[in-house]
C-alpha cells in the first residue's frame, strides 16, 4: 500500500514537474488518470496528445532524454531528436515528439520518413501533420514541403493541392519546393486548371526558378502547343539545362501532326540538341528521327538515321513505322536491312510493315507481290506468336483488303473474335468495315451484322466508326442507310468530323446529277460547322463536278486564294477536270491554272500532267496535249496506264495527221513493258483504226489473243488491272465514253473486269473490222 501511495505521489511529480516546464495549464483531471501507471525508477512520461489528455507509458531511456527533456530548449531538443534518428531509435524519436511537440522536431521526423522506407511512414506522417495542425504548431516552408513529398511519394495528391490552398491563410510564401512538389502532383492527376494555374504564376514573375522537371510536369499536364513554346522559351531563358526526359516530353508534343507551331518547336528543340552535350545519344537521336518523320521531313529524318552512331533494333523499328504512310516503299526497304542485320522484327516493325504494303498493295502497282509478301510476313507474326497483339490483327486487315483480299480480311475478323476471343476495338472494327466496302453489295447483310452487334452497344457515339459504317453502306449498295447514319450525326447524337463531310459528299458524287440537292444540304452543313479546309473544298468540288455543276467547282477553287488555302495537287486535279466539262469557254482560265503551277515539280507528277492533256483535248487544243506528253519524259516521271490511254485518245481525236505520234506512243509503251496491259490494247486498237491503220488493229487483236493478255497475264506482269472500285460498267452503251475519259478508264468489279475487257476488245474489233468493209 505505502509502496503504491509512494508510486503515485512520484507520478504527481513528474507530472506537475513537466507541466511547468512546458507552460501548458492543465486540469488536475488530466493528472488522476494516471493513478493506475506505477513507475520503477529511473523512469519518465511521455503524453500521447492525440486523445487530448495524458497517458502514462513506461519505457527506459538514457539520462540525454532526461536532461534534454529537463532543459526544454529548442537546439537541444532538435539536437537530440536528430541523434535518436541518427542511431535508428525511431519509435523513442517519435515519443520524444510527442513529449516536446516543436516545428523544429516535426520537420526532423518528416525529413526521415520522407527518405527512409518504413512500413507506416505515411501513416506517421500524417499522424505529426494532424498534431500540427491540432497543436497550433506554427507552420513554415520546410514542413509544408516536407508533408507535400511525402504525400506525393504516397499518391496522397489531394493532400498536397490541401497544403497548396491553405499556404496564403498561414501567410507562407509559395516558394521554389513546394512550386515543384505541386507540379508533380498536377502531373500524375493531369489536372489541366491547376496546370493553368502554375503556368499563370510563372508568367507573371516569381523570385525563384522551379527545376526542369517542373517545367515539363506543367506543359506535359497542360498538352497546348502555345505552352509548350511559352516554357521553351522560359527555359532558354532562365539557363535550365534540358536533359533526356526534357527532350524525350517536348519531342512527344511535335509528333502525330504537321502544324507550324509543332514544327518550329521542333526546329528549337533540335537547335537545342546540337549545342548540347546529349548529340547522338541513341533515345534522343531516334526520337528527333522519329519526330521529323511524323512530320513530314523524310529527308531530315533519313539523314538523322545515317548519322547514328548506334543503328540498333530501335532505331530500325522507328524507320519501318513511321515511314509506312509517307514512304512505304522504305518502310519496305527498312525492314529488309532490319532482318538483314540480324535483328528480329517485333510488334511495332510487323504493325508497320504491313501497313505499308496495305498503301503499296492500294496503289495498284504490283498488287500480287505485295499480297505474297504480306502472306510471308503474317506466317512470321503466327510463328513468333505475335498475331493476338491488336495492332497487328489491325494491320493485317488492313494489308489483306488493300491488296486485293478483302474476304482473308474478313476471315481473320471472325476467327479474332470467335477463335482468339477477342473483343474488336475500333480500329479493327474499322478495318473490317473497310473490307466488307471493298466486298460490296454480297456482304451487305455482314455489316449489318458487325453494326448491330459490335458498334451500335460499345460504340454509339464514335464519329470514327460512323465515318466508316456511311463508307461501307454506300459501297455495299444501301446510299440511304449512309444518309440516315448522316442525318444522325447530324443530330449530334454522334459528332460529325471532316471525314464524315467528305466520306458523304464521295457518296452524293457516285450517284451523280440525282443526288444534287442533298450535296447542297451537306455544303450548307459544313459552313454551319465551320470546318472548312482544304480537304473539304476538294471533296466540295468534286462533288459539284460529278453532280454536273463544274462552274461551281471552279468557284471554289478561286475561293480557295481568297480564304488563304494553299491549294494541293488535289485542288488543280479538280479544277483542271471542270474545266475539261465547261469546254473551250474556259480554256483560257485552264492556260492561266497551267502556267501557275509548271515551276512546281511537286505538283507537275503523273496524274497531274494526264489531266492536263485531257483538259487541252476537252477544250479544243489536243495538239496541246501532245506537248503535255512530252513534259512528263522530260520531268524523269515514270508513265503509267492512266497516262498512255489518255495519249492513244488524243492521237485518236487527231486522227491519221498523228499517226506517226502514235507509233511513238505505242514505242514508249513497249519500252515501260506497259504492252501486256489489256486497257492500253483497247486504246491501241481504236487508235490505229482512227488513224487509218484498222489492219494493225487487227493484227494487235490477234496478238492479244495467242498471248492470253487478260486481267490474269496483267498482273503477273507486275501491274494491277483493276484502278478502283467504281460502278459496273454498262460495256457497250459506255463504251465510246469511256475510251474517251481516262479518269473512268473500265473500272470493272474484279469478277467482271475479264468479261468487260474482253467485251471491250470485241467491240473495238467489230467497229474496226466495219471499217475495213466500208
């Protein structure tokens, strides 16, 4: 009994020992709960102030803590608390700060937990930000940037944005650390306000410089070009040094896009690059590669891949990719020299690869060796058990139905999503739509089904999608099912794009004259949209030709200067095709067109010197078009069918005062082995025999005959017969129209392209064989 009154008369004590040295009143209440705590000395409290009263905790300590707890000054206390972290004694730091509650010991604490991986140092850190603020600790600086790194090293953001808005009622200054500690935060949330919000208090002017992972975390978050070249500068100015990441976030900004604004921060940053120390080092070398690629500087990027010191997987991948849209032929070659070196291509390469045989396989040149390369490659993707990788089931699709196997592609869809159990995303549900357009009217009833099924559940509001389903709808023979998914769109159920406008005017165009009031419609549209470009124009003109109105499309290739559209190669193919319809009218306007663009090689190519020749013929001129002729061999281009037909036409309109041009014609057609085409044959025959030479006619019908040049024979040859997908022809009432316009030169589904063009050459030989009864 004596032993326990004298326990507790040696807590009271301490207690009231403690509670003067702390200048903290107490209530006498606070000190009876401790009448159960009985002490052996030596022995000392600790007061645990998070329940707001005192409790007794036994525990030995040395005669430091004592004496420092005795003294109670600030240099001792942070002096002592930083020993204990020195010596690892965490858990008698901790109660020291409990027991000596100071900014000083809580920013000791932080700063360990904030380094040192202990299971619960963020629920220890919380635990001192609550008794903190419970406290009425003053804050500072230090603890608030303290707090903030460990909650961010926790994912704690919503604690540091806290701190952030609290920090001008507590009248602390925003300074460098915690600028870079809520930047982080901004970052991992991708919270685009707060973003603004740092970017604005950079731009107004503060008394330090975040450092350049800062500045990245802001504009990264922030993704506007305007920011992008605004931090550039800031940079620059401010002498921070861009290391990999910096480079490796700012070079992410330019890619995917053409735009001034990306290129000339594309141009700052390789500026940058050279001066630096960071020259050649293979992340960044590849991804400038990669960025003057995307857009649009082949030979910048070419001469980057020679200049690398490390030619690595990497490097070549890069190349197969992102030269697959502009330059597929090197993608093509890149990937040879890839497996050439000895490394084995992986998703990126295979995905690339295939996409640009897909666009060689699309221009109709060489269309079976492409097929058979793809077929090569897709038995590698299957070997390396790659093909259930997404990217390259899309861009298989895509291959086989560009290359002329729109049913494979439609095959691997349904073992995809039957056999692999897959479940299609939008690019392969686009591809495969892409197919079944390629298929037409037979598979019909199979996009229907793929809409029904697998777009209108998961996909009711993707513009790209419906662009896709009015493409497949119209080549599968259902215009007003396109119609009806435009007028939807139009009911902003699904927002419509500038594909979607030009995917609908392709539709109104094929039907013609017919179709005219709802191309006004769709015109009337755009302007209320306000989405017009130059794209837009051409498709406008386009369709205004087709539908008969070749003035208007005139019209808009004037407006094009006044709005400051830089017209493309498309623009003048389709001014130069009105004006082919307006005639000798307008032949002076087509000279004026002509002169403007014969300095721009760029422009002058093979489908643009073809149109020409047709517009001379159209407007009255065909000798013309014989110089037009020669400007192709004298610019180095390489003719194709397209060119030699619309030349055989011209010879023909001229008649037996060309034949010896003619004869020239048929020289540089055997001399570019273009003689096994089927469609050149045709215009051969009705030439000579416009020319007075129906027994060489003849004798080319004959030839045609004992070689078997047909379809099949064409494409072995190197060359694709089929140059589109257009309407079946009606053979003989289109005949005489066809012979004479290029541009519709038999475009022959491929089940019939063997009938039409042999249904062609019988008629070519009966007019022939007339003439020599005569």
């Amino acid at each position: 009994m004596l032993r326990s009154r004298g326990g507790l008369i040696h807590s009271l004590w301490l207690i009231g020992r403690t509670v003067l040295s702390l200048q903290k009143p107490l209530l006498v209440s606070h000190a009876i709960h401790t009448h159960r705590c009985f002490f052996s000395a030596p022995s000392s409290l600790a007061f645990n102030l998070n329940s707001r009263r005192f409790e007794c905790r036994r525990y030995y300590s040395s005669t430091n803590f004592q004496n420092a707890a005795e003294t109670n000054t600030t240099e001792t206390t942070e002096s002592y608390i930083k020993t204990l972290l020195h010596d690892k004694r965490i858990d008698e730091a901790f109660r020291y700060f409990y027991y000596n509650v100071t900014p000083g010991d809580a920013l000791a604490l932080l700063t360990y937990y904030r380094f040192e991986e202990t299971p619960d140092y963020y629920e220890k850190a919380m635990e001192i930000f609550q008794i903190i603020n419970r406290e009425k600790i003053p804050w500072n600086e230090q603890l608030v940037s303290a707090v903030m790194s460990i909650a961010n090293k926790k994912g704690d953001f919503a604690t540091t944005f806290q701190l952030y808005t609290k920090m001008p009622k507590l009248n602390l200054k925003f300074d460098r650390s915690c600028f870079n500690k809520v930047s982080f935060a901004v970052y991992k949330t991708q919270d685009k306000h707060m973003a603004k919000k740092l970017l604005q208090i950079l731009k107004k002017g503060v008394d330090f410089v975040p450092n350049i992972a800062s500045c990245d975390f802001i504009v990264m978050t922030a993704k506007n070009i305007n920011d992008y070249l605004w931090m550039w500068d800031y940079v620059k100015k401010n002498q921070l040094t861009p290391n990999v990441p910096t480079y490796i976030n700012y070079l992410k900004a330019c890619y995917h896009t053409r735009g001034t604004k990306h290129k000339k921060l594309g141009e700052l940053l390789y500026a940058q690059y050279l001066q630096s120390s960071e020259v050649h080092r293979p992340p960044i070398h590849n991804m400038f590669v990669q960025m003057f690629a995307t857009q649009g500087n082949i030979p910048k990027s070419l001469q980057l891949f020679d200049e690398a010191k490390v030619v690595d997987e990497k490097l070549y991948t890069i190349m197969v990719n992102f030269m697959a849209e502009p330059r597929p032929h090197l993608s093509l070659e890149f990937y040879d020299k890839m497996q050439k070196a000895g490394f084995t291509p992986q998703e990126h390469a295979y995905t690339g690869v295939l996409k640009a045989l897909g666009i060689l396989g699309d221009q109709k040149h060489n269309t079976i060796y492409f097929l058979e390369r793809g077929k090569q490659i897709h038995r590698e993707v299957a070997e390396n058990n790659l093909e259930y990788r997404e990217s390259v089931q899309t861009a298989l699709l895509q291959m086989y139905y560009k290359t002329g196997e729109p049913h494979t592609a439609l095959q691997l869809f349904d073992k995809y999503v039957n056999d692999f159990k897959v479940t299609p995303k939008q690019h392969l549900l686009n591809n495969v739509l892409g197919a079944i357009a390629r298929i037409g009217p037979e598979a019909l009833d199979r996009g229907k089904q793929i809409h029904e099924q697998y777009i209108t559940p998961r996909f009711a509001d993707n513009t790209s999608l419906h662009n896709s389903l009015i493409q497949m709808y119209d080549k599968c023979g259902d215009p007003e099912k396109s119609f009806s998914i435009f007028d939807q769109m139009m009911g902003y159920v699904v927002l419509p794009n500038e594909i979607t406008f030009i995917n609908i005017l392709s539709v109104i165009s094929n039907f013609g004259p017919a179709y005219l009031s709802k191309g006004k419609y769709v015109h009337q549209q755009i302007i209320k949209q306000n989405i017009l470009n130059i794209e837009l124009y051409n498709a406008l003109a386009h369709m205004y030709t087709a539908c008969g109105k070749p003035h208007i499309s005139l019209r808009l290739f004037e407006d094009m200067q006044h709005y400051r559209l830089p017209r493309d190669s498309v623009a003048y193919l389709q001014v130069f095709t009105a004006i082919s319809l307006l005639g000798p009218d307008a032949l002076e306007k087509g000279k004026q067109i002509h002169q403007e663009i014969a300095p721009r090689k760029s422009i002058m190519e093979r489908k643009m010197i073809t149109a020409l020749m047709k517009m001379y013929l159209e407007c009255g001129e065909p000798h013309k078009s014989l110089d037009v002729y020669e400007e192709l061999f004298k610019n180095e281009i390489v003719p194709d069918v397209q060119f030699f037909v619309m030349a055989l036409v011209v010879i023909a309109r001229l008649g037996k005062s060309a034949l010896e041009k003619g004869k020239q014609v048929h020289k540089d057609i055997i001399t570019h082995e273009l003689h096994t085409s089927i469609h050149i044959n045709n215009s051969l025959m009705f030439m000579y025999d416009r020319c007075g030479e129906p027994h060489k006619s003849i004798e080319l019908y004959d030839q045609i005959i004992a070689n078997k040049w047909g379809p099949n024979t064409y494409r072995s040859s190197g060359i694709n017969a089929e140059y589109g997908e257009g309407r079946t022809v009606q053979h003989l009432k289109q005949w005489g129209e066809i012979i004479t316009s290029p541009q519709q030169e038999l475009f022959c589904p491929p089940t019939q392209s063997f009938e039409c063009t042999q249904v062609a050459l019988l008629v070519n030989l009966l007019v022939v064989v007339m003439v020599i009864l005569e």
